[in-house]
C-alpha cells in the first residue's frame, strides 16, 4: 500500500555530467562513459533503495535527455541536420535532430542499464521511455508529413524496446508524455492509439506520465500564465481511464491542479507527484503526507503511490535524494495512519 515510485530521471554523478544541468554534457568519452553510465546507473538505484523508495528506476543516467536518448540508436534520424523549433506549442525552443527516412530500431536502445539495474536490486523495476506524442514535439520531420503517421512510426519501435525490458525483467514500463498537457485535441484524435501501440502485447505494469514539465524557466514561467485552476487533465484523463494502460502518473504538489480531478481515473493506479521539482526547498514528511491525504479522497490506498511530480535531473544530487527520503517517509506516515 502507498507504494513510492519516481517519475524519472535524477541528477547524474559530477563524474559523469555537469551538473544542474537538463541537457548536460558527457565528461567522459569512449568506453570510460559507457562504464560511467552503468556505474551511474547502479549508483542510482543504490540511492534510491537507501531513500526508501519502493518501485525504484534506473534514474535516466545514461541519457543525456529523455527523449533524444531513445533516438540515439533508431534509423530514419540525421543528428547532424540539426533544426530549431519550438517544443510544446513553442513554449522554449531547441535545437533537434530532422528525421529524414523511415524510423527503425536498430537494436537494443536502453538493454545496457535495464540490465544493470535489474542485476542490482531486488526492488521492483520501472523503466521509462518517450511517450510517442512527446517525441514527435521534439524532432524535426521531413519524411513522414503527419504528425500521427510520425507518432505510429515511433510507437512502433517503441513497442520492440519495451517489450525487450520486459524480458530483461523490467516490472514496469512507463510512457512520458508531457505533451497531452499541451494537444489535448491530439490526444483523442491520436494521441491514445499510438500509446496503446507502443505498450501492444507487454504483460509487464504499464504506465503513462503527464505533467507541467521539468523545473526549469520556461515551465515555470508558462504555469505562471495558467490561472488559478489547471485542468487539462480534464480533458486527457477520461481518454486514458478507457485505455488499456495500468497507471496514470500526474502532478499534484504546489500545482494548482484540482484534486478531484482524479475521480476521472476511476479504474487506474495513479501515481500522485507529491514532490515538487521546480523548487530546491525539501518537502518535510508532513507536507507529504499531507498530498497523499487528500488524493486518498479520489483513490483508493491500494491503488494510489506516491511519486514526484516530474524527472529531477537538473537538481542536485543532495536536494533530489533528499526529497525521495521525504517521499519515503510522508508515505510511512500515511501508512501508518491506515494501519498498514
């Protein structure tokens, strides 16, 4: 019950990238990185199991960005044609690679870490990928024409990847989808089928992660422009409650997101971010608990996990795991109050 999970990626060591940093360069090149990112990994989840944190993940350390670190062994994409766009209806932009022909795997993308973790903890495992919709927001296109003929494309070697983690023994797999918070027509018109796509034939949980986005500037100055109610959930959760996926994974702490909205989800686990990663200040247990209560007034005990509101990668290392042993223990808290 109230089992604690993240919602991505953490901050990688000093050794392997600088750091605070969302697109953070390599220090190491060569056979000393691949090292590095494995080492990253384990260190990760080592950090994670000392905070408390139940559902563990491999923290993202061998990407340099969640979503251009799954394109990084797909054909079809030029990284040298680089092209600026603007990323989440032109909310910042970005420099990203032009996808020229057609997308293919070509071969294990993220088996080197999924092993890597999976070797170091008898914890249960996520593992998260780019959701389909969030992928094509974040890549130029000059073969496919459509952007729902790019996403289907995507979604399908996503499928392939995600189905080879659940080999690896991979208990959950999750799709970031950042972008349903911003094409909420897309979402219904598209945006759910290529998801179900990509989690086509897994027997493993799966999940799908939507929020206001990492902690940095031009987030957080597009929340500020918001209002005092946020409700695109509204919009995106009834799509997903008839969907086929297990787990919804949504931003709750300082959001200005109603929390009824949740009796949308009926059916679903829902992954209740009850950390804040816009802000260094480290949530005292109380204050997470005190998220987790009034979501336990939408959804069940047994089907709520605490988690945070979005990947950490550009924090420290000691503010993020500090606010996962807080995570870890406002959920005791709770526990306890339920005599569980």
């Amino acid at each position: 019950m109230l089992r604690t999970t993240i919602a991505g990626s953490l901050p990688k060591p000093l050794w392997l990238a600088e750091p605070e940093k969302l697109w953070a360069p390599w220090k190491l090149e060569g056979e000393a990185l691949e090292q590095g990112k494995r080492d990253a990994t384990i260190l990760a989840v080592k950090l994670q199991e000392d905070a408390g944190i139940d559902i563990v993940g491999d923290g993202e350390q061998a990407r340099v960005h969640f979503v251009h670190g799954f394109l990084a062994n797909l054909d079809g994409i030029d990284f040298a044609k680089k092209t600026m766009m603007g990323i989440r209806n032109n909310r910042y932009m970005a420099e990203v690679p032009t996808v020229v022909g057609p997308i293919r795997r070509k071969g294990s993308v993220h088996g080197m870490e999924a092993r890597a973790a999976r070797a170091h903890t008898r914890h249960q495992l996520k593992f998260t990928l780019p959701g389909p919709m969030t992928i094509v927001d974040t890549i130029a296109d000059e073969h496919y024409g459509r952007r729902a003929d790019l996403a289907m494309a995507f979604a399908e070697a996503l499928n392939e990847e995600a189905k080879e983690l659940e080999a690896i023994g991979v208990d959950v797999v999750q799709f970031d989808e950042p972008a349903y918070n911003v094409y909420m027509a897309e979402v219904a018109d598209w945006g759910i089928a290529t998801l179900e796509r990509a989690a086509q034939g897994l027997t493993c949980t799966t999940a799908v992660h939507i929020c206001y986005g990492y902690g940095i500037k031009a987030n957080i100055d597009w929340k500020n422009t918001l209002g005092e109610s946020w409700r695109h959930y509204e919009d995106t959760f009834p799509v997903l409650a008839a969907s086929s996926i297990d787990q919804i994974s949504l931003e709750c702490r300082n959001s200005r997101v109603p929390m009824d909205l949740i009796r949308l989800l009926k059916g679903k686990d829902v992954l209740v971010g009850a950390i804040d990663v816009a802000s260094d200040h480290i949530e005292s247990p109380e204050e997470v608990a005190a998220t987790i209560r009034a979501a336990l007034a939408f959804v069940d005990a047994e089907k709520l996990f605490p988690c945070t509101n979005c990947g950490m990668a550009p924090m420290s290392q000691t503010v993020a795991y500090g606010k996962l042993a807080a995570l870890a223990a406002g959920a005791a808290l709770v526990r306890q109050e339920l005599g569980s």
